[in-house]
C-alpha cells in the first residue's frame, strides 16, 4: 500500500521541511531561550542550572501526518537552587496544522515541588482533529489509494474535539527506585463522521450514517513505576519501567466501561561516552466496551501518545494506521551525541540517531502467542540539538513498505 501523494511529492516536501524549518526551529531556540539565575545574571554552573530558565519556538514544524504546524510551543522550567531534573515545569502550547490539528492545552509535571517527596503531574486542554486518520480495526485494515478520490478525498479520515484534563500523583516507595502511581482524568469527546461535509467515509459507511453521541471517559488509575535512568531527558544508561491499570466507569460519569493495561520496559544501554542503545518494549491491552477512538491511545505515566504509526510509534507508517484492543510496540535507536558545545553561554549538543520501530495490533485482545508474527516496521534516522539540560528539538526521516521519506519535526526523544 502507498499513501496517495506520489514519491517524489513526498521526497521534494521532506527536503524543504526539514532542512527549512528545523533551522527555523534552531534560530528561534536560540535567540529567545536563555538560562538565568535568581538575581537575572546568566547562570554560572552549566551543568546544575538553578532559577528559571525559559525556552519557546514558534510551532512552525512539519509532520508527515499531519502536515505543516504553526502556533507557539513554551516551556518554562524552574530548577531552584539545583533540583534535578527540574523543580516543576509549565509547558503552554497553542498549535494548529494544515491538515486540521487545533489544539490548546496546558502541561504541568513537578518533580519536587509538592510536600513529602510526591510528584504531580497534570494536563488540560481541548484537542481537536478535523481530519483525524481512520483505516478501521485490526492488522490487517485495507487501504485503497481510489477511495480517496473526489467526492470523497477524507474516506479514511473523521473529525474528532476532545476536552480533556488529568492529574496523577507519583511517590517513592521507601528508598528504593520504585515509585506508586495513582491517578485519574475525565475527557468529552464528539466525533464528525464526514469532515468539512464532504462526500462519505469509512467510518460513516460502518455506522451507517448514524454519529454517534458525545462520548465521556471518566477514569482512576493506579500502576507502579522502575526509574534508575541517570536523567530524565536523553538518558545514557538505566531502565524505566512501568505496569499501569486504567478503569473508565460508569459510576465515575463515563459514557462506556473499560479497562485498560499497559507494560513498557526502556532500557538506556551505554556503548561510550557518547553513544547510547535505548530500547522501548510496550504491550497494552483494552477490555470492555470502549470507543474505537479511545483505541488509538497508548498510555504512559508521563505523557500518553497515539499509536500504531506516526512520530510517537512507528516511524515511516502512517498516523494510526492500525488499531484494536491489543497493542504491542517496539522501538530501538542507536543515539550519537555527535558534537558538545557551548550557544549563547548554554552547555549545547548535537545528537545523530539511527532507529528500527515495530509493532502491530490486535482486533479483540492482545495475544502473546502471535506477537512476532504480521509486524509493521518502520526505519530511518534523525537528528536531536539540545539546549541547555531540558529543551530538545528534533527531526526525524522514516521509510515503510506503506510511505516514503516521511518527516517528523517537533521536540525532544519519542521515549
């Protein structure tokens, strides 16, 4: 299967956007996000920042699924007098594509702010998909390059706005590198079956015309969390490690009852002083009567992703290309910290990565006896430049049997 637009299509936008647009990316960081210490003076200790420091770009990236980005990305990191990885963090974002991504929320993580050692982490937004992809359920879901023809150029596409916000609490279980989580959120949901009111979809065919009513999902949540990594962005060695239960009920206010578990293993491999193999395992599965766009969640103790396919799964397959109620994933990376150096007085690097991503899904449940058979991989490479400890921008290239050369341009590690 390819994707409708032509190769060299692809290939001539995957140029222009990542070479264009990342260095739009770099000269924005640069010139507007600088480390400063409690009295305002440029910071004098590189290496263990305090005070407030401030990073922001202008949102204008490109991202093979979902088009070219515009709006503002802000991160404001507070370090106190030292605290790794940072004392807490705001991360305000109001973000738009061409391909119809509207969004406007607000990120908060607070490694040690609260009392008595716990952490907080939270998220409130609305999130809105005019033309969000849809090839039905399974692993073996068609694509048929004719359907999207006029009239009907969004058949594998509908039109989804979400309100969202969630809160979880995390705590170290003695002195041990074990942390408790528990949680929960609550999020409404209404879905589009025809975006822009044009021709038919997949989606409206398998619902016969009928849209669906506004879908609520209130939930609790509890897991427990393995964290030995030496730090929490761009690890060099260690493990993280998590097991998460999620329950969305109908006593909470939910529209539906389910359940969802998730088990991710990253490992964090040393080879040198400089290169790092990061390897990320994850199995999820979903029980209940949940809604086929709740499918196309994967579940995190940080920030929860989309899956199968795109920037946050496989790379080089398309943007929730494969969904079900059972999901396993893997994605390695061989990462080069290329070059170290200094940008407007801020310890900097530039980084090389090389991955191999992979997974596939199941329509009912997930099955651990076929678990390596029918995968969809997806290859390619990237390049990382960090500023300071936290901020990171990215770009990366992927290839599959299904596209060619999609780009994926945004910010940080995909784990």
């Amino acid at each position: 299967m390819r994707r409708s637009r032509s190769v060299a299509t692809i290939a001539s936008r995957a140029t222009v956007a990542a070479v264009a647009l990342f260095l739009l990316l770099i000269l924005a960081s640069a010139g507007r996000a600088q480390q400063r210490d409690r009295r305002g003076t440029p910071a004098q200790a590189p290496h263990l920042p305090t005070g407030w420091e401030f990073a922001g770009v202008p949102a204008l990236n490109y991202d093979a699924d979902e088009g070219f980005g515009y709006g503002a990305i802000l991160e404001f990191y507070n370090y106190g007098r030292g605290v790794q990885p940072y004392r807490f963090t705001i991360q305000p974002t109001l973000f738009a594509t061409t391909e119809g991504r509207r969004d406007i929320t607000l990120f908060f993580d607070a490694p040690a702010l609260l009392p008595r050692g716990w952490r907080m982490s939270a998220f409130a937004g609305r999130e809105q998909q005019l033309a969000q992809p849809y090839y039905g359920l399974g692993n073996a879901s068609s694509y048929d390059q004719t359907r999207e023809q006029s009239p009907n150029p969004y058949f594998y596409r509908f039109g989804r706005a979400r309100l969202r916000a969630t809160a979880d609490f995390q705590h170290r279980i003695g002195s041990s590198s074990a942390r408790i989580l528990v949680g929960g959120g609550v999020s409404r949901a209404t879905v589009d079956l025809t975006p822009f009111d044009s021709g038919t979809t997949l989606l409206a065919t398998q619902l016969a015309g009928r849209t669906p009513p506004a879908d609520r999902a209130s939930y609790l949540r509890a897991g427990l969390v393995w964290d030995t990594r030496d730090r929490e962005i761009g690890p060099h060695s260690g493990t993280w490690a998590e097991a998460l239960v999620q329950r969305v009920s109908k006593n909470l206010g939910a529209t539906e009852d389910f359940t969802r578990w998730t088990a991710t293993v990253r490992q964090y491999v040393p080879v040198s002083r400089r290169v790092t193999v990061a390897q990320r395992l994850l199995a999820q599965g979903v029980e209940g009567n949940a809604p086929f766009h709740e499918l196309a969640t994967i579940q995190s103790s940080f920030k929860q992703q989309d899956g199968l396919g795109g920037s946050g799964s496989v790379r080089g397959v398309p943007k929730d290309r494969y969904i079900g109620k059972g999901l396993l994933l893997s994605n390695t990376e061989l990462r080069w910290r290329a070059s170290e150096f200094s940008l407007r007085g801020r310890p900097s690097y530039l980084a090389l990565n090389a991955f191999l991503d992979a997974g596939r899904v199941w329509s009912d449940r997930f099955d651990l006896a076929s678990a390596l058979r029918d995968l969809h991989a997806g290859y390619g490479g990237g390049v990382r430049l960090g500023f300071g400890p936290s901020f990171i921008v990215a770009a990366d290239v992927g290839h599959s049997s299904e596209a060619t050369a999609p780009v994926y341009i945004g910010l940080g590690w995909m784990f």
